[in-house]
C-alpha cells in the first residue's frame, strides 16, 4: 500500500538531535534542544518538582482519565500564573483555558480552533524569524501564513522600524503571533516601551494577538517581568490567546504540560469557547495526560513549594547568563577579532551565533558540536567543561 511514499524532510532541530545520539565521539556536545541542563551537562528534575511527585505518591490512588480540557485546578492555576492572582479577567470568569499537550498541543488546538472560527482573515502573521514548528503547525491546521520583520540574524538586533511597518500593513481583522518573552530563535525580545507600542498598533489595525508563552521565567528570572507582553495587551482592552508550556519552566518536556487561553468578552462567551475546545481536543487526543498536570498543581497551590520553584528558575536563568558571558569571553581569549556583544544582549535559552549554515556544518563535521543549521545554539548546552573547547571551535570556523 505504501510504496509510493518519499520520506518525510528530518525535522531541523529533533532530527540533528537524532545524528547526535548516533556519534561515538566522546567530546561531542550538543547545542541543540532547548531544554535545560545542570554544569555537568546533566537533564535536571527540579528539587520543586521531586517534592510536586513524593505528594502527589501519597495522594493518588487512582490513574483515572482526566476530563477533556484537562484538570480544573491546572487551568485555574495555569491562567493566574500568566495573568496574575488579581487579573480581572480571572474575577470575571473570561478566560476559556484548557490543559493541553504542552505548547505545541496549545498551538495545535488554538490553530484549528481559529482556522475553523475566527472571523476575520485566518492568515497567522508570524515573526521572521520564528520556531520552525509554528509555520508547520499552523500550516497543518489550516491556516494560512504569512510574515512581519522581527530580527536580522546578521545584526541580532530586533528590526523594530521593520516590524512596526510590516504590522501596519497587515489587513484588518487578522491574527497576529508573538512570542511572550525569549524568542526562540533569535533571544531578541522588544523593550517594555515597544511591547506598549506594539499594542497600541496592533488594536489599531484591529488584530487577533495570540502569544507564544513558552519561556515565562527564563528571560529575566523573574515571572512578573516576562508576563508584560501580554498583560500589557490585556490592559490595553486586547482580548487575545496564550498558548502556554511547562517543558522548559518546570522542565516537565516528556511529560507533555501546557495550556491553550482565550479570553471572551464575557463569561458565557468563554464557556462556549470552551466547549468548542473541548470538540477539537476529544476528536484529537480525547484527554491530557495527568501526571505533569498534577505536578503544577501540587507546587502552584503550595506557596513554599511555588517560592521554591521561582528560586529554581531564577538559578536556570543564572547559569544560561553566566554560560553566554563565558562563550564571548572564550572566543576573546581565543583571540576571536569578531564582535561577539550578541551573546550576552540576547537572552532566553538560545543564542543566534550569527554562525552560517557552511560555519555549522564544519563545527560539526570537524569538532562533533551539533547545532541547527540556522546557527542556533542552545545555551543550557554549554557548561564549564565544555566552554572552551566550544569557543575554540567556533574561533577556528570563524577565522
Ligand atoms: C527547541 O526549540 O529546541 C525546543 O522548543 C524543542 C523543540 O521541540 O523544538
């Protein structure tokens, strides 16, 4: 039945992850996934989230299907550590939130929910560059997808000029994405004055904002900060959707923890919303999974253990800033002439090297460092022992 099928292009970040798995070399190094690591180079379950399970052992005796749009105490933990526990949207009951398979689940059941509701025009614009999965998933949902200038990976530098002109012309009534906080890939995040502008510009071309919250804590350690984007929209009378993720805050990856948020113009708006989530998650997964969705419930509800997953952030968000100081200034050890500044002005998980894809081929080729072929390194990959040998490399491939 199958033999006129061409296999399916490797995905540019899991399938060079893939490759890595497969080389011998012991000094390889993997700069590809963003997804924590400790200074030895180790996956990490946060101490928060160890103590989340020995409760959740204690408590549970069942392993029971949880309803549709996931557990009623995740939602409402979930929307109040992304709106904040005085939101007036949550007093007012006009958010339809529902767990999801962590963020990508979120961009899936909020993708089809627009290609199948949404009003207006059902072209996404999305920032270029962006994740590669948000094109695919949003293409393979049915909606149609366009761009606005974001950043030039020559400059690193957001191209606020370029995003403000492009945002201007997008038609009336379409949606427009943007990324929380830490954007993935390029660590190039707007000031809070332009996030304030970018709003007032979006309500003025009459937009749907959807937001990307995949990084709330790693940007700048803190989860008050990193939520301006969109509160800054919500107070500005937007009614927009958030798509969020616990992968890489409460590094909960395989347990697969996110929610989808749209807030209403009332509360029976929101219900009806929900259940119209609820249709698309039934015919596609039936119901989450529980067990990550019990683990934010048990340290969000406790405030000693939520206290002490904020110092948890806060420590990861620290080792990737203190890991991009030492990348520049290995490679000016290594007597690196180029201007390696971008490193330590981005943040987030990632780094964009600046690297090209002929740079990366041979860092890989030549030393065994593995990253995606747009230059994108993951910085929870560097650690002390590996650093130098990084830089040098990057030296030789750049000289
Ligand atoms: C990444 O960008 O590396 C992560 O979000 C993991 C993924 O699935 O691509």
């Amino acid at each position: 039945w199958w033999k006129h099928l061409e296999n399916a292009p490797p995905d540019s970040i899991l399938g060079i992850k893939k490759i890595y798995n497969m080389d011998k070399n012991p000094n390889k190094v993997d700069l590809i996934v963003g997804a924590y690591r400790d200074a030895n180079g180790k996956p990490v379950i946060l101490p928060s989230v160890l103590e989340a399970e020995k409760m959740i052992e204690k408590k549970y005796t069942d392993k029971e299907y949880a309803p549709i749009s996931g557990l009623p105490q995740f939602n409402q933990l979930s929307a109040q550590l992304l709106l904040g526990p005085d939101s007036s949207v949550l007093c007012n009951q006009l958010n339809a939130t529902s767990q999801t398979v962590s963020g990508s689940g979120a961009l899936y059941v909020s993708g089809k929910f627009m290609a199948q509701f949404f009003p207006g025009n059902t072209c996404i614009y999305l920032p270029q560059p962006t994740w590669a999965n948000h094109e695919a998933i949003f293409k393979f949902v049915g909606l149609e997808v366009a761009w606005y200038r974001y950043c030039d990976p020559k400059v690193s530098k957001l191209d606020f000029e370029g995003l403000m002109d492009d945002i201007n012309k997008i038609p009336e009534k379409s949606i427009a994405f943007f990324q929380g906080c830490a954007h993935n890939p390029t660590g190039v995040d707007p000031s809070q004055e332009q996030w304030c502008e970018i709003s007032q510009l979006v309500k003025k071309r009459q937009l749907f904002p959807v937001f990307d919250v995949a990084y709330q804590g790693f940007a700048s350690g803190d989860f008050y900060n990193d939520a301006f984007s969109f509160r800054t929209f919500l107070q500005d009378g937007h009614k927009v959707a958030i798509l969020q993720s616990y992968s890489k805050s409460m590094g909960l990856y395989g347990e697969r923890t996110g929610s989808c948020t749209f807030i209403a113009d009332c509360k029976s708006e929101a219900d009806t919303i929900l259940t119209q989530m609820e249709e698309i998650i039934r015919k596609t997964y039936s119901s989450p999974p529980i067990h990550g969705s019990r683990i934010v419930v048990e340290i969000l509800a406790d405030e000693n253990l939520k206290y002490m997953w904020f110092q948890e952030v806060k420590m990861m968000s620290e080792r990737l800033k203190a890991m991009r100081n030492a990348l520049k200034e290995n490679l000016e050890k290594a007597g690196s002439k180029h201007n390696w500044d971008h490193i330590v002005h981005q943040i987030g998980m990632f780094c964009l090297s600046k690297l090209t894809p002929k740079q990366v081929k041979k860092l890989t080729d030549d030393y065994h460092i593995y990253l995606p072929a747009d230059g994108r390194i993951s910085v929870a990959g560097l650690t002390t022992k590996n650093v130098q040998y990084v830089a040098n490399a990057i030296h030789e491939v750049t000289k």
